[in-house]
C-alpha cells in the first residue's frame, strides 16, 4: 500500500503544480490578450483615444485588462461564496476556512498573473500608474493570495476581498471619461453614485470580515492564518495612509484618479450639489 501511494501521492501534486501554473499564465496571457483588443477596439470606436499621449493611451489599455480581471474574479468569488456549495456549513465536513476547490485555486492563480502583470507595468512605467502605495498593494495581494493558494486556506477571505474587485470597473469609467472629455455628462454623475454605493457595501463587507477575524483569533487563542494577518496588515496600512494624507489626496489631481476613497467622497459631494 506504502508503495503505491507514494506514485500517486506524487503524481497529484505534479497535478495541482501543473494546474496552479496554468491558471497564473492564463492570468497574464488574459491581460495581455485584453490589453491588445482594447487598443484596437478604442481606436476604432472612440476617437478621443487617437488624440491620447503614448503614456495615456498604455494606462488606457492598462485599464482595460484591469476592468476584465476585476468582473472576471468578481462574478467568480460571487459564485463560489454565495450560489455554490463549497463554503456553506452543511455541505461538507471539515473547517470552512479550509475548503478549496479546482475552481477557486484557479480564480486565485488567474489573480495572481493579473497582479503581476500589472506589477510588472507599474514598474516599468514607474510613477506613472501609481507610486510606493500601489507597489506595496501588489505585494501584500500577492502574498495573501500565494499563501492561500499553496497552503490552501482560507480561501473564503481570499474570494471575499477578490469580489471587492467590483467596483474597479467604476473607477475605471470614471477614468475613461474624465479622459475623453464627457466629465461633465450625466453617464459620469451617474457612475459617481454608483461608485459611491457599491464602495459602501464593500466598506460594510470589509468591516464585517475584520471582526470575524478578531472573532476568530480570540476562540483560537489568536492564532491567525497568514492570508487573514497578509489582509489586516493590508487593510490597517491604507486606512492609515489615507487618514495620515488625506489633505494631500484632495488636493492632488493625480490621486483624485487613483484613490477610490477619495473618488466618493468627490462624487458624493458633487451629487449633493446637483440634488439641490
């Protein structure tokens, strides 16, 4: 029996290797196939893109992939959490937070070729697509989704940030039009609302899970697993980035485009105004 599980216990994580690599390739191969129809398509249906420097029209294509990823893993997350039954408690025996399944590892190999193909533009065209922030971002989502994916845990926590990846698309339009000109139409006003709500409910989101983690830790003698401490540290570093230089934020033009929080705080602000 020893000598006929250990062939099979070999080829299974030649297997799962295999399909952890695939799926991160499919990731960058994904971005890069984006990347390529998004260029094309703009420059046959908008003509706004034609007039962009070289810089705006690689941030716009950049975009394009990053909206694709962001309504690919969150759909993804949304079906895996919520409409399947791998995470519900009577569905299987074992701890929820250590369920996984062919379908999440791949959502989370398909992130981590999205993250590090993005890293990879950042740095190229350093500080053009963001600074040390977006830089540590990466990093810390990196970490978090590897360890998850290797180790296998806490996959849950993993597809629930990964579904906050819904509102990326809106940031995004947001960026497309204040580009090309339409800021003052009323598609912008609109994606500003829903920008606004759909940060609340993943700000709600976000602030649920914490204190299930603080739960957590304290009925397991505060012993977290690595993707939930990777979070936190996460979470904990751009509230107090954000508080620390929110002054700074407002005033800047370049990080009204980048920073989400400081995106709704504008557009609430403004559909304030125009309700009067």
């Amino acid at each position: 029996m020893v000598g006929l599980s250990s062939p099979l216990l070999g080829y299974e994580s030649s297997s799962r290797e295999f399909q952890y690599l695939a799926s991160v390739f499919s990731g960058i191969i994904l971005c890069a196939i984006v990347y390529r129809l998004t260029g094309a398509i703009s420059s046959l249906c908008f003509k706004a893109y034609g007039k962009l420097s070289e810089e705006q029209k690689i941030e716009w294509n950049n975009r394009g992939f990053s909206t694709a990823h962001a309504l690919v893993v969150a759909f993804a997350s949304f079906y895996l959490v919520v409409l399947s039954d791998l995470f519900k408690e009577d569905s299987e025996d074992g701890l929820i937070v250590n369920r996984n399944s062919t379908l999440s590892n791949t959502v989370l190999g398909v992130s981590i070729g999205y993250f590090l193909t993005d890293l990879a533009m950042i740095f190229w065209l350093f500080p053009a697509l963001g600074g040390l922030e977006y830089v540590l971002h990466h990093g810390l989502s990196l970490f978090s989704i590897i360890l998850s994916l290797l180790s296998g845990q806490g996959q849950i926590y993993i597809l629930l940030v990964l579904f906050s990846e819904s509102t990326t698309p809106f940031v995004n339009l947001r960026w497309y039009l204040d580009t090309a000109g339409q800021k003052s139409s009323s598609l912008y006003i609109c994606n500003g609302v829903a920008l606004f709500l759909g940060w609340l409910a993943v700000s709600f989101e976000h602030g649920i899970m914490h204190l299930a983690d603080l739960s957590l830790s304290y009925n397991n003698n505060f012993n977290l697993e690595p993707p939930v401490v990777a979070r936190i540290l996460l979470f904990i570093y751009f509230f107090t980035h954000m508080l620390l230089h929110f002054d700074q934020l407002a005033r800047s033009s370049s990080c009204v485009n980048n920073h989400e929080s400081v995106l709704v705080l504008e557009d609430s602000q403004r559909f304030g105004q125009n309700s009067y």
